[in-house]
C-alpha cells in the first residue's frame, strides 16, 4: 500500500496526469462494498492534501457504515470526454483502488460524526487513446510493481 506522495515519488509523469484528472471536478465516483458483498457507488468529493488522498463521508450516510465495516474502495475521477473528431486528444480516464483509512479530523472540522479518511493506495489505472488512435494505452501503479504500461489494439 502506498500514500500518494509514494506514487508522485516514483512515477511523477504518470502521477500528475491521474492527478489532473481527479482535480478536473468536484464530483468523484466511489465504489465500496455492503453488507452482503456487492457494491455500492456512490458520488464523492476527495483532494490531494499533503500527500494523501482524502475524503469525508456524512454521519450516517450507507456509504460511511460500509467502509467502517470493510474499508476496501475504489475510486473513479471525474470522466472528460474526447474531442469526437479527435479522441487521442481527449485526457483520458483514471482510477484507483484501496483501502480507506480512518484519520482523526482537524481542531477546526465542523462535520461532527462524519468520517474523514485517506486511501492506502494498492492501484492506480490511467487509460487513454494512443496517437494514432488505433490503440488504447494503459499506464498503471501496483504495489510492489511500480509503473507499467501497455497498448491494446
């Protein structure tokens, strides 16, 4: 597992794209998992801040009662869509996985009972259209793997 700054550190080009991506709007996706196994997603506000992604919950929300129970997630950033008559030039999709977990909030946090947390980041996935656009590249982060990256036709 693996903090943000960790990924910067390691593969700072790949990084800053995927960040890009997930500072390009409010809204992200989040996927966590209930009770019974199956997923929930949910929409979700998350930001860089000293290194970490982090992210709140409401008090009482599903989402929060799911990940206190168990804190494996996924997280998807806001999608931008391609220019139609030139797909290689659009930005690109990206998303995460790992574990959330739960910090203690600041002196000044005005949210009561909700939950605050950074993800322990275990994969980072980037894809986008290659130039020419005949290809999807896909750039990824796993740890103890590092960065990889790969086309698919």
């Amino acid at each position: 597992m693996a903090s943000w700054h960790e990924i910067e550190k390691d593969a700072p080009a790949f990084a800053e794209r995927v960040k890009a991506l997930f500072d390009a709007g409010t809204n992200k996706t989040i996927a966590t998992l209930r009770r019974d196994g199956s997923p929930r997603i949910s929409a979700n506000e998350a930001k860089f801040d000293n290194g970490e992604l982090t992210f709140g919950m409401m008090a009482g929300s599903m989402k929060l009662r799911d990940v206190r129970r168990d804190p494996r997630l996924a997280m998807h950033a806001p999608t931008l869509e391609p220019p139609a008559d030139n797909p290689s030039a659009g930005p690109g999709d990206a998303k995460l996985a790992g574990v959330a977990v739960e910090i203690e909030p600041p002196a000044d946090w005005p949210h009561g009972e909700a939950g605050l947390f950074r993800i322990d980041i275990h994969e980072v996935v980037l894809t986008y259209v290659g130039v020419p656009a005949d290809h999807l590249v896909i750039e990824s982060w796993h740890t103890g793997r590092g960065h990889t990256r790969r086309t698919r036709t």
